[in-house]
C-alpha cells in the first residue's frame, strides 16, 4: 500500500466513530429539548433521530447539568417524540473548510444555498492564536473610500467596528467595501438578515464580478438561534483557514447585535440570568473571543475583520456598543443627519477612531487629517451660531477657515457608490486640502 493510500487510511480511521455517544430525549418544548445523554460538554452538537424515521433534527448542547442535558435544536421540533435517540455528533463534522468554498453561499452547518452541491472540507482550525503571534498590523487596508482610507486608515488585519441606527446607508457601505478591498479572500457572513437582502448581495457580488473572490454565510433572521450563532463560527473557520495560509482576508460580520440575540436566546434556555438590556453572560464572554479570532499572524496572512453594529439610537449608548468599541481596534460612526442631507458614505469622522491610524498612514497624511478634523470641530463648535446669523465674518480668524473649508472638505469626504480611489490619490488630495486652508 502506497504511503498516499495510507495517509488515505489515517484520515478515515480518525473520522470513524465505533462507539457513539447516545442518549434519549426527556422533555420538549419548542426551542428547547433535554435528554438524558450523551456525555458531552457544552458547545458540542448532537443529532436527535425521530422515531418516525424522519430526517434527524441537529441541535447544540447549552447545558450539561448531572442528569441530563439542554439542546438548542437549529430546525423546528415538529417531529420529534419522547423517547427518540440522541447521538452526539463527532468533531470532524463541526467546521469544514477548503477551497471550493470560494465563490459559493452556504449556510452556518457549510451546506449550499446556492443551489449547487454542498462544497467538500475537512474540519477547520477553531482556536486562536497565541498571544505573542498575534501582531500590530503594518499595512494599509486600501477600501477605496477616501472617508476611510485618507481619516480613519485602516490596516491589514484591524479589527473595525460599523455603528450605525437604521436606514443611514450602512447596507450600501458594507457592500462597496467588500467590491473594492484590495484583498485576495473576502467573507461576508450575514446574520438575522432578511432573505431578500441575501439574495441581493449575492446578485450583486455576481454582477460587479467579485464573487469568485468571496465566500457567502447566511442565517436568516427565520432560522433558529444555534444556526444564527453558528454562521459566525463557519465564517471565522473559513477566514482562518485561507489565513492560516498566508492570505489576506476580508471578513465581514453584519451584524453583530443579532448575533448577541441569537446568543441571548441560547443562554436564556441554558439557564444564565439576564443582565443589561437583558443580555445574558455568554454575550459577552463570546464577543472577545470572536474578536480576537481576528487580526494579523506573526507567521503571515491576516484577517482584517469589520463588524456592524446596529445602535438603537443615534447617540450609541448601548452596553452592547460600549464592549464592542472597547474590543476594537477602531469604530467608524454614521450619521443620520449626513444621510439624510445626502452625503455618502454618512461618515461622521469626528465621531469615528482608527486606533492605528497615526502607525499606518504617513506624516504628512496624519498631520494632514488632523487639520482637517481640526476645521470640522471648530464648524461643529459654533454651527447655531453660524447657521442664525449670529456670527459676524473677520471675529474669528480660526472660525472663518472653518466655515471656508467645511465644504471642501465634505467634497472630500463625499462619493459616489461605484467610485474607488488610490491610497496614493486619497493622501495627495487631502493634504492639497490641508495646505490651503493653514
């Protein structure tokens, strides 16, 4: 036998289970099934097979307490009785990743809703990385945007945070920064979405020809919590592998806030107490994880991950808010105001932070920005002033730049969806910006 047969053989072997963990369901209620094994710890899945010889009904282990087990079942429970049999599910079957699943849109279990064949993988790496590998990213993450690229530069491996009340543009942003990253892999992983919105990105990722590039994980706001919370998972799994390579990959997770609901429901039927806002404690000991599953590896390859964070209010005062900024490398705030008078992308640069933007971006590109942001702020301070008619011309000199550079600046600041910028480009004009208004 040939050492390939063997390897072949190897591969086999471990994925063969001789002894399956079993157990029998107890109790059942509609999102939530107990049952009196296997032995598993939480976190593991489970398969329940009915006893009507239905398709068996794959759930997650939220609980393991001393004489039985709590399961979070990801389909609907319609066909399943007391007494059916619950068999745990191996490892090997937890995350798979591999190349064939560029280009395709599947679900938080890797199966295809693209309407072609599952795509092949073995199970992905899903731990982090040590500590010491994970390091300062020293490139700059082009997106085109000269909002983004020329005030808040981003670097290859960042950890970014879209905050954003509805209907101020943050669908539309996402979508062209994933069209115009300068990357080689792109991950979108939408989460609670609605179908319709899938659907689109997808049709639109075909028409601007990206999609080869990109890989789709979707859980829709009908799906139960654990394929909610897991499509985050296969999306992490599929970026750390193609990282794990030395690639450089985009990884978009819109939106964290469902997420947090769907991780809220699993802990509710695990048994934690709710706390602020009635989020329960696994929120926000799965956050951290997730975020810093992300950034760049010492040995190459990064994952420059940007997560969307919906705000109940337009003042971002939300506990969930205040652990994402706290995690992140830099937060990028939209403004309903500049939505609503227009300007796009709805950038509020005063209220958004790159933390590595001083190591990335040149000096005369920092001193730059700052003087801009500095003539935006002094507009800020003394707009009612201004706009009545209060202020009398020549009684500021700082005041007066301010009000004749604001709209240059917000010219600056302002494109169309289908425009990309060089990095290059982006610096020159905003340091001519800076010049003129000294």
């Amino acid at each position: 036998m040939s050492s390939l047969d063997l390897a072949g053989l190897g591969q086999r072997l471990a994925k063969f289970e001789p002894f399956p963990l079993e157990g029998r369901v107890r109790r059942i209620l509609s999102g939530e099934i107990e049952a009196d094994g296997p032995d598993v710890s939480v976190g593991m899945q489970c398969e329940v097979f009915p006893s009507s010889g239905e398709s068996p009904v794959r759930a997650l282990v939220a609980a393991v307490r001393e004489d039985r087990i709590a399961l979070v079942p990801f389909a609907p429970v319609s066909s399943l009785r007391v007494g059916d049999r619950v068999q745990a599910l191996p490892a090997h079957q937890q995350f798979p990743c591999s190349d064939q699943f560029a280009g395709r849109a599947v679900n938080g279990l890797g199966e295809a809703i693209d309407g072609k064949a599952s795509p092949a993988g073995d199970s992905g790496r899903f731990d982090l990385l040590p500590v010491l590998d994970r390091v300062t990213p020293t490139q700059p993450f082009v997106t085109g945007l000269r909002a983004i690229d020329g005030m808040l530069t981003v670097g290859c491996g960042q950890r970014l945070g879209v905050f954003a009340a509805s209907g101020v543009g943050k669908s539309r942003l996402i979508e062209q920064i994933v069209e115009q990253a300068e990357c080689e892999r792109v991950v979108v992983c939408q989460v609670g979405e609605r179908g319709r919105e899938v659907e689109a990105l997808w049709r639109r990722l075909e028409e601007t020809g990206q999609r080869e590039r990109c890989s789709l994980v979707a859980a829709t706001s009908d799906e139960a919590a654990p394929m909610r919370a897991r499509a985050v998972d296969q999306a992490l799994a599929l970026a750390d592998y193609w990282r794990s390579r030395g690639e450089h990959v985009l990884l978009v997770v819109d939106s964290i806030t469902r997420l947090a609901m769907a991780l809220r429901e699993i802990g509710l039927i695990a048994g934690e107490p709710p706390t602020a806002r009635a989020y329960t404690p696994n929120v926000f000991r799965e956050l951290p994880r997730i975020v810093e599953r992300c950034g760049a590896a010492r040995s190459g390859g990064s994952i420059t991950a940007i997560f969307t964070v919906l705000c109940e209010t337009d003042e971002a005062d939300d506990p969930l808010v205040e652990v994402m900024k706290s995690l992140l490398d830099g937060h990028i705030v939209l403004s309903r105001n500049l939505a609503q008078a227009g300007h796009f992308p709805a950038v509020d640069v005063l209220r958004s932070i790159s933390r590595l933007f001083e190591n990335l971006a040149p000096a005369a590109q920092s001193q730059a920005a700052q003087r801009c942001r500095a003539l935006l702020a002094r507009y800020e301070e003394s707009r009612i002033l201004v706009e009545s008619g209060m202020y009398k011309p020549g009684s500021d000199r700082e005041l007066d730049q301010a009000i004749a550079a604001r709209a240059r600046i917000n010219d600056f600041l302002r494109q169309r969806s289908d425009e990309s910028f060089p990095l290059a480009e982006t610096s020159r004009a905003l340091q001519g910006l800076a010049v003129d208004h000294v």
